[in-house]
C-alpha cells in the first residue's frame, strides 16, 4: 500500500524543536555567567573612596596641658607631683589671687592632664570637636573631673583650639581597707565637642590643574585599575604615576572640582587580590592570614616540651649527743617530660578554608603555630609573606 509522506513538513518541525532547545540552552548559559559575573563583581568590587585618599586633604595632631579640677578626693597627691601645685598658684595668680611665699597647697580635687584632639581638614573657625584628657600624675580618678581653659597647639607651637568642659569616663572604681575594685580605665576621658576651633589650616586641593590620589597601599595592578575607572568615566583625564599615586585632570573651578572629586569617588573598581600574607603577634599568639594563602605538600611533626620543678622542705635532725644542729633543708626535683609527637602529612591546598583544615589537623596550639609557620616559610612549603607585629 502506498503512503505519501510530507517530509518538508517534518524537517521543519524537527528544526523548530532544536531551535527551541537551543535557544533555551543558551538562554541558561548566559544568565548563569550573568549571575557568576555579578557575584564576582559585588564579592570584588570596590568604591575609589575606599582605597585612595587626595593628597593634601589631611589631619593635624593637637596637644595641650591642662588642669582637671572636681575630683571627688582622687586627684594628684601634690607632694609628688610639684607641677600641678605650680600650675594652679600660676592660673590663680592670672585671676588675681595672690597666694603669700612658701604656702603650701595640699590639692587632693586637682589633677595635672595632657589633652590630646585631632583637627579634621577643612575645619573652620567656630567647629567643635571632641578632646581626649590624660593624667600624667598619680591622680586616682578623674571621674566627674571639669577640665579647665585649656590651649591647643599644633606642631608649629601656634594654638589652633580651645578646649573646656566635663569628663566623660567609662569606667568605675571603688576602694576600702585595702581592698579596690575597679572596671576600665580611669585616668583618661573624653570631652565630647570639648574644644572649638579658633585658627583654620589651608588645604590645598591638588596643585593646579591636577588632583594626586594617593593609595592606602601601594599596587600596581590597583593603581592601574583605578586609573582605568576614572579614564572610562572621564576619558584622558587619569594617569598612573607609579604603583601608588593616580594623578588626575580636575576642572580648576573649587565648585567644578569638588563635584568632579565627588563623582570620583563614587567609581566601582575591581581590585587585585592582596598578596598572600600572614600576620603574626608574637605577643598575643594570634595568627591572621587572608585568603592568598596556599600550602605546598610537606609533612610537619610537632611535639610539646613540659618542664616541672617541685621542692620539698624537710628538716634534718642530727644523732643524739651528736652536738649537731637541726637545720631545714629544701629538696628540689626536675623532671622533663616531651610529648610524642606525630609525622602529619600535609596536602597541597589551593583554598583558605584548606589551609585552616591541614592546620588544625596538627593539633597544635595557637602558640605553637608560631614555629610551625615559621618553619613551613623556611622549608618553602608556605606560599605567603610572615609579618611579626
């Protein structure tokens, strides 16, 4: 029997279900990369503000010596501290009160302080800004202490601040028949808007036509990008001096270039990642490395050494009609003791969270992660840079 058969028509169907699957395939491919792509910019991405700073746009250190009066009893016990008796018969000769030759002011209310605060840039004339006062005596507390005038002067001895006002302290004590308690700090505070600023520093917005940014650390493939960011926001106007400084064409009106700095700023850059390094306080034992960080295979055998001294006083009693005496005598015993330690295999790893596992499978403590990295840098088996702090 004979059957006709409509090939045309089954070729172009079958085409259009290929298509269809392909379109769907390729449709999924590419919001997967979209996404991947995404989370790598979001987990790498950061803004201009966040790695570079102008240069020229600083901070001043200021620094005063002052008087905290107030005290509850805890300040400066004057006979050891002669400097806060000359200071108080000096501030009230200034308000008129003379005091007669060779009094002796017994001050248990007073305290002599350095007072430290920080002149952000830009700071005008009539901004407030918070001080930190310091005893430099014995005093016991400054607790509920009033810090009088006090000038601040900055590095060239010209006064840029005038400070005054309550002490707030965090913390709280309390003593009797030779017994103390006391919870944080007491002989340092904060006078929140405690200093208004009288003389202003001139800051300097780049020279010229150019504006420097400076990185918080030095890198090249980072001063690279960031050029990079400004140039495609800013065609032509952003060249890398060298592996920290950005130099940058910036309009010369201080209104333009304030708000060409401000766009600036807000730029997404994609960074390096930071060179692998591990951070070591020896003080502390705590041990910090980032996520660079990446072992060789090497094998690391650790084990512990206790020493224990003990003694034992004992008293020798001599034979009868000996005429010796009965005199005491201490017996000491030493005794070393070294644990086992085991030969632990420790595998190539190319993750953080590796490197972690493979050390704690040591079971060495954090201390002794101190020689164990040490010796791993030596032995080459540690890819990262060893920082003491």
């Amino acid at each position: 029997m004979d059957h006709d058969f409509d090939f045309d028509g089954a070729t172009s169907t079958l085409a259009s279900v290929i298509l269809a699957r392909l379109l769907r395939v390729l449709s999924t491919l590419l919001l997967a990369a979209a996404v991947l792509a995404g989370a790598m910019t979001a987990a790498r991405a950061e803004r201009v503000k966040d790695l570079v700073s102008i240069q020229g746009v600083r901070v001043n250190q200021l620094i005063g010596y002052g008087i905290v009066v107030g005290l509850d009893g805890t300040g400066d016990q004057t006979t050891q501290t002669p400097f806060t008796v000359q200071s108080i018969a000096s501030m009230l000769s200034q308000l008129g009160v003379n005091l007669p030759p060779g009094t002796n002011l017994q001050l248990k209310n007073a305290a002599a302080v350095v007072v430290t605060a920080t002149l952000p840039a830009f700071a005008r004339p009539g901004q407030t800004i918070d001080v930190t006062v310091s005893s430099i005596g014995n005093a016991k507390s400054l607790r509920g202490g009033t810090l009088l005038l006090t000038p601040l002067k900055g590095a060239d001895n010209q006064i840029y601040a005038m400070s005054q006002g309550n002490i707030l302290l965090g913390g709280a004590g309390a003593s009797a028949a030779g017994s103390k308690v006391q919870i944080n700090q007491l002989n340092a505070g904060r006078v929140p808007a405690g200093a208004t600023v009288e003389r202003a520093v001139a800051t300097a917005i780049g020279d010229g036509e150019f504006v420097n940014l400076q990185l918080q650390d030095a890198d090249f493939a980072n001063v690279q990008a960031v050029a990079n960011a400004i140039n495609r926001a800013a065609p032509g106007t952003a060249a890398a001096l060298d592996g920290g400084v950005v130099q940058v064409r910036a309009p010369l009106s201080a209104n333009d270039r304030v708000a060409f700095l401000a766009g600036l700023e807000d730029l997404d850059v994609t960074v390096a990642r930071p060179p692998a390094r591990v951070i070591i306080n020896a003080r502390t034992g705590s041990v910090v490395m980032n996520q660079s960080v990446t072992l060789a295979a090497s094998a690391v055998a650790h084990g512990n050494l206790s020493v224990t001294i003990s003694a034992q006083n004992d008293v020798s009693q001599p034979a009868p009609f000996s005429g010796g005496q009965t005199v005491g005598v201490t017996n000491a015993q030493i005794s070393v003791k070294s644990e086992k330690g085991e030969l632990v295999n420790l595998p190539a790893t190319a993750k953080l969270t590796d490197v972690v596992k493979a050390l704690n499978a040591i079971g060495a403590t954090p201390q002794d992660l101190l020689s164990i990295l040490q010796a791993l840098k030596a032995a080459g088996a540690l890819r990262a840079e060893l920082e003491i702090i």
